[in-house]
C-alpha cells in the first residue's frame, strides 16, 4: 500500500490514475468467441459451457424443481435477509417513479412524457470467488417495478450443473422470468444474439471479469445496448482525525476483498491518521478469510495525505470514486462539494456494504471514473421515456409561421409545407 504525503499538484493526477492494460489481444479472442455464438447458436453455447465452466449440459434453461430444491437448500436467515433487503431495495426504486405531467408550451400546444419499461432486459451474475446473489436483488427488482415484461437471468452454473442456490432464491424473491446456465463471453453473446433457447435481449445489465466487461462492449456497437462501461470495483474514503481508524481500515478492507485488482483510497489531511489506518488494515488483514486475495488489492491501493480540505476534494472529484464514504467531523458540508461519485456513504455507521446489500442503493454503479458522466442504476436505466404531442388547429395557427420560417431558413421546404397546407385549408 502506497503513502503520498502533501504530494505537488502537478503530481495528482498520476496519484489517481488507474491502472491500464493493453486489452487487444483480449478483445480479439473475445471477438471470436462472440463470432461462433452468433453462427452456431446453442451448438456453440454447450461447447463453450464445456470449455471455460467445465460442465456438460443437456439444457440450460432452470426449471422449476431447481428452483424449490434450491428454496429448500437455504437457511432461513438468509432467506429473510434476502427479504429484508429486497423490500428496501424495491421501496428505493419505487420512490423513483414520476408521474405523467402535461405541458402547454404555447396556446393549444400540449406535450407530455411517458415512461416505458424496456421489454426485454438481460441480468448477468457473475459465479467468480462469490456467488452475487445481492446483484440480482439490484437488477431485477428495479427491471420488474420499470414494467421490462421478460427479465432474463444469466449465471454460471458449478461443476455440478447447478446455480448458486441464494442466486436462485434471489431471483424468484425479485421476479426473475427465467434463468439460464450461462457464465462469461458465452452468457453475453447469448443474450445480445440471442439462440434456440436463450432470448435475444434489448439491454444487458450486470459486473463481471474483463473477459465479460469486453463482451458487453464489443456487442453494445451493434447488437444491444448496456448499463454502463465498467472496470474493477474501487472506494474512496474521505476521513479525519474525529473518525475511528478501525472503522475506516474495515471499509478499505471491505472494498479491497472484492478482487484482486480492486483499489481503496484514503484521502485525508492528518498525517498521524492515516498511520493509525494503515496499522490498523495491517492488523484487520490477518483475520479474514480472503486475506491472500485481499493483498494483492492493497498493492495498489493508496493513502493520500493533503493540506487542506479545498485540496482534499478537488482530488476526489478527479477520481470520480465508484464508492466514498465521508467519515469526518463535518461530513454533510464535504458532502455538498461532492460532484463525481457513484454512491456516497456519509457518517461512521454508514458502511458501503450497507449499499452493496441492503439499505436500498443501487450497488452497480460507474467505475474507472466514469462517475463524471455516468449515473448507477436506477428506475430510469430500465425505462425508455415517449414524448407525446398534440397541437389544436388554433394552436397550429399561433405556432406555425415560427416552425415556417425555421424550415425555409434550413432549406427543407417540404416540413415548411407540411404546415402551410394545414393553415391554408378551408374549413
């Protein structure tokens, strides 16, 4: 874990650049893999099943005794944990909802917005080191409050051929149509294309390794579009000398257990702070399970000491963290001057695992700075917005020789007589 204490300006952004990888070779072999999915349809699904899952299928589709075997599986803790979180997840996002209002721009010209949930929606979960089973809660309950009829689930399946039981029980609790054994490039190019049994989708919504993360690009150029361009998960804290050291170096933690090349930031301007976080991450490390994988994250994480609080976050704005979390004596005011970040957690008992499971944020958001011009999801990633307009045969005539004149000045006469002929007709 880096130190960077009272860093020059002209040495900011270098602080906070995220580590680039020459993926050209990774989009061509991603590329040929999406190739033979698209020609070969499910041929080429339980060849690739076979390849990269190691599993050998009859179907992929789950059916419904997978389903309650699954139910059975699970305690009742998780179970009503999942419930729990589920209703507060569905309470956020149905808060999101806008009613139709209409607008008369000018006398006899009213127009008006309506809201329609996208039909088809594809939902990827990845397996990896951990079966994100809080990931369907955040895709498929707002998919099914927008109205998206099919709500198509796509996640790889054990050796066994089975889905992650808490993955399953998720996606009945949050109104999942169907669910397919699917995992990876495989899963992607099913949904974007679509075969004999997987449903070629309108929009694909979920995280993933870069194998996935390429996919999803390569196949938003022409297929179908996506939720957003994503990179490993990161956090940002924002903490002074009023937080607690240990509750700081559990959420640096927290953030850097996800994957090996996730990234935790501390930025702060207490020198002897950042000392007690970076002991304390030292000594929180050795008691968790993922410690080996928790390690390589922190060797590019980073602790950031700055003179002031104008200097401290205008850096964080730069970063444009996915997650920030503000642990300090005057947290609302440092909330206020936030303008790039995903989700911000504000206070000492707001941990970010409250929004990665159950407070009822939306836990998939923009990565890899793209929070200064990303939302995360939301209601209004599963909806498509209608406008709707209807112009009196007065209102025509107060607002017509305005749309005339523009027309004839951009030389496209016939939209100029599309109205000329409405105002010159004789009752």
């Amino acid at each position: 874990m880096e130190s960077y204490i009272y860093p020059q300006r002209k040495d900011w952004s270098n602080i906070v650049k995220r580590a680039s990888f020459d993926n050209s070779s990774l989009r061509d072999a991603v590329s040929d893999v999406l190739s033979k999915i698209k020609n070969d349809g499910d041929k080429a699904l339980f060849e690739l099943e076979e390849q990269f899952d190691k599993v050998s299928l009859t179907s992929f589709k789950v059916n419904e005794e997978e389903f309650k075997e699954a139910e059975n599986l699970l305690s009742n803790d998780l179970k009503n944990a999942i419930d729990r979180a589920s209703i507060n997840i569905e309470k956020f996002h149905a808060s999101q909802k806008h009613e139709i209002n209409k607008v008369e721009t000018s006398y006899g010209v009213i127009c008006w917005q309506k809201s329609v949930g996208i039909d088809v929606v594809g939902l990827y979960i990845p397996g990896g080191t951990a079966p994100l089973f809080s990931t369907v809660l955040m895709l498929a309950v707002p998919a099914k409050i927008a109205g998206c009829r099919k709500r198509v689930l796509c996640t790889p399946p054990n050796r066994n051929g089975k889905v992650h039981p808490a993955i399953l029980y998720a996606a009945m609790k949050a109104g999942v149509t169907e669910v397919y054994k699917l995992g990876g490039i495989q899963a992607i190019g099913a949904m974007a294309y679509g075969t004999e049994s997987v449903p070629k989708v309108y929009k694909i919504f979920g995280p993933g390794n870069q194998y996935v993360t390429m996919a999803k690009q390569l196949v938003s150029l022409k297929e179908v579009a996506i939720d957003m361009p994503a990179g490993p998960s990161e956090v940002a804290i924002i903490a002074d000398e009023s937080a607690d050291a240990a509750f700081v170096a559990s959420d640096f933690l927290s953030q850097a257990e996800h994957g090996s090349d996730s990234q935790a930031l501390l930025f702060t301007t207490d020198k002897e702070f950042a000392e007690k976080v970076k002991i304390e991450v030292e000594t929180q490390l050795e008691k968790l399970p993922r410690k080996e994988l928790t390690s390589k994250s922190l060797e590019h994480s980073k602790i950031i000491v700055l003179t002031n609080n104008d200097d401290l976050m205008e850096l964080v704005n730069e970063y444009a963290p996915e997650h920030l979390i503000i642990q300090a004596k005057n947290y609302n005011n440092l909330a206020e001057r936030v303008v790039n970040a995903g989700s911000v957690f504000l206070g000492p008992y707001t941990p970010e695992s409250a929004g990665d499971y159950a407070s009822g944020t939306n836990h998939t958001l923009p990565t890899n700075g793209y929070a200064k011009a990303y939302s995360g999801v939301n209601l209004d990633s599963f909806i498509r917005k209608i406008t709707f307009q209807e112009i009196s045969k007065q209102g025509l005539e107060k607002l017509g020789p305005v749309i005339e004149i523009m027309a004839e000045n951009e030389s496209l006469i016939a939209h100029k007589r599309a109205v000329s002929i409405r105002l010159n007709k004789k009752d």
